[in-house]
C-alpha cells in the first residue's frame, strides 16, 4: 500500500474550512462559490497514474511535462482564492493519450490541500488522505 507523501495533512473537511476561513483572502462570495464547487475524493479512490504523480511531487520530480509545477493560477476560480504562486499543477497520465490530457493534481501550500480534477479544472476534488 502506497503511503501519501504530504502525510501530515489536515483532513479535508478542515483544509476545506482553513482555506475558505482563515485563507484572508476569501470573500463571503467566494468562500460560498468555492464549498459548493470543491467536492472530495479518498486518497484511494485516485486513478493509479495519480500515485505516480505524488511520488514525483514528494522527490521533486522530474517531471514528465514541463509545466509540471508551474504556477496554477485558478482562472476559473473554483478553488479558494489565494495570491498567486499559492497553487501549483502537476499532470496526472492519462493511458493512451498523446497530450497531457484532462487530469490534474493542484496542491496548495500553506494548507498543504491537494485537489485532482479529472475534467481540466472544471470541477476539483479535495484530496482525502484519511480514507
């Protein structure tokens, strides 16, 4: 069994309140937009390509595309807003795909929440490490 590598994360519920609450930049609007459009997802629940792609975050790569940990800038806004350089996106492989694909893992980090989105950031998963 594989052991997440940021295992010292909060649980999702709490990330989720920390980030909306005490983030400082959410607004009650924000804040509101963002609840409703995060879901969660267990840790185990993840595709195994997204396995692959934490072990590549925890020993800091190197990383099969080069815009793996760029900057995520939440253009579409349904993360909790945070400044900019607080998201990072890291590809998740899709099996026979010959780009990138539509699969993500956005990690934030005073939090330290990882998010997966599997439709090219339209919707995103909490990322539930205690299930």
């Amino acid at each position: 069994m594989r052991f997440p590598p940021r295992i010292t994360r909060i649980g999702s519920a709490a990330a989720l309140l920390s980030a909306l609450l005490v983030g400082g930049t959410v607004s009650a609007g924000t804040a509101d937009a963002a609840a409703t459009s995060v879901g969660s997802i267990c840790y185990s629940d993840l595709p195994s390509q997204a396995y692959d792609t934490f072990d590549l975050i925890a020993s800091d790569g190197p990383f099969p595309y080069s815009q793996d940990g760029s900057v995520f800038q939440n253009r579409e806004r349904v993360l909790p807003t945070q400044r900019t350089g607080y998201y990072h996106e890291y590809t998740v492989k899709t099996p026979g795909s010959s780009t990138r694909g539509a699969r993500r893992i956005v990690t934030g980090q005073k939090y330290e929440e990882d998010y997966y989105t599997s439709d090219h950031y339209a919707t995103f998963d909490l990322i539930d490490f205690g299930c």
